[in-house]
C-alpha cells in the first residue's frame, strides 16, 4: 500500500514537528490508542464522527514512528508495543463497525467486517510463522495502521457498507 510505495514519506515532511514534540514515541502510540478506543465509540452509532476521530489516532499512529526514526529512539519494546497497539485498534475499530451496521440489520456488512477482523489477525499470525518480520522493527506487507485506519475512517463516511471496504483493504 502507501508504505511500500513512498516508504517513510512522512518523515521528511514531519521531521520539524517530531523533533519539537517532548512525548516519548510509546507515550504517543498509547495516546493514539486511547482516542482510537473513543473514535471506537463514536463510530458504533455515528460514522462521520467515529471516522474523524480515527483519523486523529492515526496521525498519532503515524507520528510515533516519525519521533522515533527522527530522535533516534527506536526500540525493540516500542515496536512490539505499537505493533500490539496495532492489532487491538485494528480490531475495535471493526468491532465498532460491525455493531453500528447491527443497528441497521446488516447482516452482510457484520459478516464483511467481521470476515475482515479474522483476516487482519491470520495475516499478522501467518507473517510471523513465516519469519518474515523475525528482527525487523515497524515492517508490515499490507500498509501501517495509520493508513489502514484512514481508509476505513473514510469508508465510513463515504459509503452505507464500510464492512465491506475493511475486507477489501486487508
């Protein structure tokens, strides 16, 4: 996705603002998180909103690494804690989804989004039975969370069916 194709794009651009924020790059993945689990929130009874506010987590989600790679505070704990962050923000976020469309009967979208949860896990498990990221810090196939969050964040306010976007994109 984005990732593989412009790789850390985002540093250069972002490189004055990391290197002025005084929050610890795991500080930053941890508050991602928190306004993920609330964006989780709103996106269970009102896309627009839900998908805005997982915007703002993936900005920090983005901006973690970026603080990271540009301080020079990469470390082993802080890619597995953002890697775990990852996956359980992954998760609500389809979780939110697929009850917002419970509300609506949508029993084609629930079985997408939650068709989508099971994959996003096998793909991490599978990636990891491989060996693939054995020793590599922040490297994932399909895209960084941050840019997977996007995408759905703007699934749920352009379409009736983000269920079916989120199994598209993993």
């Amino acid at each position: 996705m984005l990732s593989n194709k412009f790789g850390h794009a985002f540093d250069r651009p972002l490189r004055k603002i990391a290197q002025k924020i005084p929050f610890s790059p795991n500080t930053l993945s941890v508050a991602g998180f928190v306004i993920t689990l609330f964006a989780c929130y709103r996106l269970s009874f009102d896309f627009l909103t839900g998908g805005i506010f997982i915007l703002v987590g993936a900005l920090f989600d983005v901006l973690d690494g970026v603080v990271a790679r540009t301080q020079n505070k990469m470390t082993r704990f802080g890619a597995f804690l953002d890697s775990v962050l990852d996956r359980y923000s992954d998760a609500f976020i389809l979780l939110a989804i697929a009850y917002n469309l419970k509300n609506d009967s949508n029993t084609v979208g629930i079985v997408l989004c939650l068709g989508a949860l099971v994959g996003a896990f096998l793909i991490s498990l599978f990636q990891g039975k491989s060996g693939r990221n054995r020793g590599r810090m922040q490297k994932r196939s399909y895209g960084k969370t941050g840019e997977d969050n996007s995408y759905i964040s703007w699934c749920s306010y352009r379409i009736n069916y983000p269920g079916i976007m989120g199994f598209l994109l993993c």
